[in-house]
C-alpha cells in the first residue's frame, strides 16, 4: 500500500509538473507573440485612445462574423486566448461624434492605397450600428453591426432619439459634410444628384441561389435589405426597385472566375433591363427581394446592377456573375 500511494503522489507531482511546463512554454510562447505585435502601427498601445462615446462596446458584424470592441475612439477585434493576455489590432480609429447619433473615425492602415479613407456610423436603431466604409476610390461598402453589449445602454438609447429627431428636420446629413454621388434609377448616366451618405436603405446582402450559374439554367437573385424613415409613422412605404444585366466586353473563359473591373459603360454592353417594379417595402424592417431569372445562354461574364429607390435616396449596388 505504501508503494502504491508512493506511485499515486509521484503520478500527481509528474502531472503537475508537466501542467507547469506545459503553461509556462505557452506563456512563453504568446508573450512573444504579443511582444512582437506591440511594435505594430496597429496594435491598441500605439493608437491613442479618444473621448468616450455613446456607442462604446462590443458590437458583432454578421458580414464578418467577429466580435468587435469600439471603444474611446478605437474599434479593434481581439484574440482572446484563455489564460493568457490578447493582443489587439486596431481597425479604425479617431472615431469621434459628428452630429447626433452619427460618428466618423480613420482607417487605420499601414497600406498607402486606404490611406485617409473614412469610416461613417449612425444608431440606426435600439440594438443596431450602421457602418459606412468610403474607400479613396469613391465606392462605398455599407454593413450593419449588432449589438452584443454597451457600456452605456442609456446613453446610446439617448442618442438614437437623438438622431431621429435629427433625422425628421432633416439637418444630420449636412452636419456629417459626407455625401456621395447617387444616379437614379432610369436616369442617364450623366445625371446624377447627391445626397447624405446617411441614406435610409441598407442593403444586408446580394446572392443567387444556386451560387454557381451555369448557362441555360434557372437561378434567383436575392436581395436583403432595409428602408427606415422615422419621420413616416406608415408600417409599410413605397420603395422602387430596377434591375439591369450586363455584359464585359472582354470574354472570360470558362475556367477564369477572376473578377474583372467594377462595371462601367466603358468595359460593359447592356444586355437587358427590367421594368421598374414597386415595392410595398415595411418601415424599419429587414426583407428581401427575390427575382426569378434565367442564365444566358452563352458563357461569360456578366453584371448584375440593381436600384433600390426611396424619395430622393438611391441605392446602386452590383454583383459580378459569371456564367461558365
């Protein structure tokens, strides 16, 4: 018996010290790791923080599908390992308040081609933060992040009555001074207007089904998407949608899925558009668009272009498709 108790405690010493080793190599291990990543323009010791704002804590972005931290002025995503301290990368930063319920911050990039470009967000709802990234090039990418928790639930709920109100007189979108270049739908493409970057439709997503098309076949185009006007006490309100596909002027051959340059009249032939349809669309609420369609004959690559309009706001967005 006391052998075997000897074998027992010396069991439990060997596997307590294997736990010790085993910790302090991964220590060891990551503590270098993040050493290393402190010297970086990005990681959060070297961007300084900003005041605190009401849309300071951790916020989820589908799109992406992380957990981000915003906060004094910095959004960064953090790898958490157990035990061990995370080391943090900044995405954007500078992100300070604009007009109510609307602030704008910096890409933060050591990449000169997005040096300077801007990051946009307004409370768009109880629970929701609407992303605008303005990339050097004009073009534009929207997302919506989803709350996971606030550091001040109040004051963010103080701030979206805010920019509600502020959205009724219609002054928040000249106290942003960020606008971008709409066309409208059925317009020429030498008309165009401008109008707040702040726009009521978010656009969640656009996607076929079946993802990959083949020539002949049958498919659907999906679009998710949401129009919010808080001055409108309506459920429902009126959204006009238009669709257009095109054609590259430069033939893809069927095993190149390589995406060519965003559509322009320039490399691009029309090669059919739909009658503008409209929509009873639901007031601050997600939906969807479902078009029915038919895959070209002929393999290629092709563009599709929709419009979602509401009042004076228009939403282009485009989705390469190529038919192989």
């Amino acid at each position: 018996m006391r052998l075997k108790s000897l074998v027992n405690a010396g069991w439990v010493v060997v596997l307590i010290l294997s736990f010790l080793l085993m910790a302090g190599c991964g220590k060891s291990v990551y503590q270098k790791i993040d050493e290393s990543n402190r010297k970086h323009p990005t990681h959060l010791l070297n961007v300084p923080p900003k005041e605190i704002t009401a849309i300071d804590g951790t916020w989820f972005i589908p799109h992406v599908g992380t957990q981000y931290t915003l906060r004094r002025g910095r959004l960064y995503n953090v790898v958490r390992i157990p035990g061990l301290s995370p080391w943090p990368s900044v995405l954007v930063r500078d992100i300070e308040q604009v007009a109510p319920g609307r602030y704008r911050g910096i890409l933060t990039s050591t990449d000169p081609r997005w040096k300077g470009m801007i990051v946009t967000f307004s409370i768009i709802g109880k629970d929701k933060l609407f992303s605008r990234w303005c990339y050097p090039s004009g073009k534009t990418e929207d997302g919506v992040y989803d709350k996971v928790k606030l550091d001040n639930e109040q004051w963010f709920l103080r701030e979206y009555e805010a920019f509600l109100r502020e959205s009724q007189t219609g002054g928040a979108g000249s106290q942003t001074g960020s606008t971008q270049t709409a066309r409208p739908s059925g317009g020429s493409a030498g008309q165009t207007k401008e109008v707040s970057a702040q726009t009521p439709i978010v656009v969640y997503k656009m996607y076929t089904k079946p993802g990959r098309i083949t020539p002949g076949t049958k498919f659907d185009l999906i679009i998710e998407y949401a129009v919010t006007d808080p001055a409108v006490r309506a459920s429902r309100i009126p959204v006009t949608f238009n669709l257009e596909i095109l054609k590259t002027k430069n033939t893809i051959q069927a095993s190149n899925l390589k995406k060519p340059a965003f559509p322009t009249p320039d490399n691009t032939d029309k090669v059919h558009t739909f009658k503008p349809a409209n929509i009873d669309c639901p007031n601050g609420k997600k939906t969807s668009r479902i078009v029915h369609l038919s895959a070209a004959k002929d393999k290629g690559s092709y563009y599709m272009v929709a419009y979602l309009k509401y009042k004076s706001w228009t939403r282009k967005l485009s989705m390469h498709l190529p038919i192989n």
